[in-house]
DNA sequence: GCTTGTGAAGACCTTCACAGCA
DNA sequence: TGCTGTGAAGGTCTTCACAAGC
C-alpha cells in the first residue's frame, strides 16, 4: 500500500503552494516509475487530466478519504517508558487525524503520572476507557515478553488495528490489523544487501 | 526479506533451549505458509533434515552469517532529541551486533552533553569521527527539514546504510541503503484496510 | 510417518507502450 | 505537444504437490 507515500510527498507540495503535478515528478520524489504512480491512481478513480498531471489539492482530498484520514482516529498508549514518551511528544500524528487520547502502564512509579495532558491509567482501566471513548487503534510500546498479553487484552476490547513497537511477531485474530516498528529487522535487511550486493572492488 | 524475522523467532527458541523446529511450527509464529519459509531457506542452502526439521542452532548461526550479523556494525546516531535517546537507550541493538558509537546534534545546549556514555558531537566532526570509527551505518533521528543535508553528509562521509527516522523519503545515492521507520505511514495503512476491508454488519 | 527441497502452476505486481484527451 | 489511463506483456513472488530422505 503505497497511498499513505503518495500523501507524505503530496502534503509537501501543497504546503509550497503548488497545485499541479505529473506522474514523472511524483515518481521521482518517492524513486517509483510514473507508470507504477498512474496504476495505483487509476484503481481508485480518475484524479488527473491529460496534458496537465494531478491537482494536488484535489488528489490529496481523494486520497486522504480513501485511506480514511477524513476522521479523527482514537489512539491508546499502552507502555510509558523511554519510548512511550517519545511517541507521545511525537507532533507528526495530530495533523493526520490520529490522537493518543488515553494511556496505561503496569509500573507502579509511572501510574497515575500526568504524561503530555494524559494521566496514565493502569492496564485494567484500559477495557472501561477503551470502550468509553470508542478507541480503535492501539500503540503497543511494553517490554518484549508483555506484548502479547497486552495485544490480546486490546483486542478483546475491541481494538482494530496495533501498532507495535515490540520487537516480536504478535498474534492476533482475523480481522485486526497488526503493524511493526522494529529497527533492528530494518537494520538486518541493510546489512544483507551491504554484506551480499555490494560493487565488486 | 524475511531472514531478520526467522532470525528474530529463532533467537527466542533457541533462549527457550528447543533444538529443532519445523517448517509448520515457524510458519505459525511468522504467519507465513511453511512451503513460504521452505523455499526462502532453500535458495541459501539445505539447513534442515527430512522428517526432522531444522536445526535451530545450525539454522541461527547460518542465518545471522548470511544476514552478515557474524560480524560488528558500528554506527553513527545523528540527532539527540527525545527520539535520539530512545533509540541511544534501546538495548536490543547490541546483542544482534550494531553498537552506536558516535552522537551528532546541532544543537548547542545538546553538544558536548554525555549521553549514555556517549559525548555529542557536532555535526561538524561527522566527517572525521566517520572515518575514524569506520562507521558503515547512520541513524538519522532528526527533524524533518535537516534530514536530507544529513543524509547527504553521512553518505560523503561513506556511509553505506541508513535507518531514518524522519517523515521524508530521502534521496541517496545507487548503493546506499535507505530504510525509514515511520509510524504514521504504518498507521494509514492500517485505517486503510479498517475503512476498506472491514466486514459488512 | 514425518518433513524437507523443488519443479510446475498460479497469483500477484510492475513495466511497457500507446490510444485518447487537454 | 504533454500527460493520463489502461490493456497487454513481462517479471516476481507464492503456493501446490510430490519425490526423496531421515
């Protein structure tokens, strides 16, 4: 799924005030051919004029309803360490409609902290404050070996889609969409190709 | 490339003192199909044995030399923010061989602070400490509008593979390695699939 | 009996190349 | 002329299904 891609470098464009762009250009900015950016485009309608390219205010409206960033999306926090925090301060999920409107920990020293405007709730207020202010989406950022229970608890209230921090495979049911963040699987990948395709010297 | 992730699962069996594993049983913790994880293993080489399985050790030790984890990666981190530090404080990072030996900010309240061992630099002294620590990968962790320039400076400075942090897909060079971590761009791919693919009721 | 390794088949994704429209 | 939208071609990745080996 490349859309969200396509609306990164889109929210640039109309953030320089221009209006029009072709598929060549937006093929470079994101290093894909023009003809791969054209069929993605046209499964979904018919954003461009011949001759001319996509209006990117137009474009970016369609593809913001597509990929459903039309809405606000509650987010839970579930894990306030280092890395929770960081997610937290992090200013790029607001303007994308995506809010952290409720986070829990299991340590006692970190409970009942005021975090970013949030007070931190124990793990089991999370089904109550889930289900209260209708969260569908859930950041798993606990230790390894606590992901999993804490990604069932999520799912049994009702969350649809993890992102997870944790650097293991979670499980989950048909239907609820998981999602990775781990550095060191990017890291590993880097080095496959560094170690088995670099220019013979 | 899947290898990291059979890597990943097989570092956890291989802690719970397990000797051998089929191609069933690592199908269902990756949620790949088992002729899946037989093909991509078969193209490196014959690893397991018939009506045994794979022998987690031998499998492992394979895996991580072929992935060039028999080895030690230096790395140079670029940007001491909040994520910076989440990232300098991860300690997963060491035991699969990438250690961070160098910090670099601009920002003048942050260079020269010690930070988990570690003096920040200025950007300035990128070039030489590169060189000096034959560091072969960056980390860029920061904001959005510098993380192209220094891009462009970890890859003058002969940097080989980049993890960025940064919301931009960055350009570099044929033969530098770019791999972005980007949670927003995961989240939308998810709200994609709950608004498109989400069963009638 | 159980599980691998693998050719063949199938599904999916990408690129080509060009008609058609601004 | 310039660029999109799109069938057709080409390529890659995944699954099937089974012979071979433990």
């Amino acid at each position: 799924m490349r859309l969200p891609q396509y609306i990164r470098v889109l929210n640039t464009l109309y953030g320089e005030s221009l209006e029009v762009v072709s598929s060549q250009q937006l093929g470079e900015m994101l290093q894909v051919t023009p003809a791969q950016i054209r069929k993605d485009l046209s499964y979904f309608g018919r954003f461009g004029k011949q001759g001319r390219g996509y209006s990117i205010k137009n474009l970016l409206a369609g593809l913001r309803q597509i990929v459903g960033l039309d809405r606000h999306w509650n987010v839970a926090l579930v894990g306030l360490g280092r890395l929770g925090r960081a997610i937290l301060s992090y200013p790029g999920l607001v303007p994308e409609g995506f809010e952290i409107v409720a986070a829990f920990d299991s340590n006692h020293e970190i409970i009942g902290q005021t975090v970013g405007n949030l007070k931190v709730q124990t793990v089991g207020e999370l089904d109550e404050t889930v289900t209260a202010l209708d969260i569908t989406i859930g950041i798993v950022a606990v230790p390894t070996q606590h992901a999993q229970v804490v990604t069932d608890q999520l799912v049994r209230c009702g969350v649809r889609a993890i992102l997870n921090y944790a650097p293991i495979p979670l499980q989950a049911p048909e239907g609820v969409k998981i999602r990775s963040v781990d550095p060191v699987l990017s890291l590993q990948t880097m080095t496959y190709y560094l170690v088995n395709c670099s220019s013979p010297s």
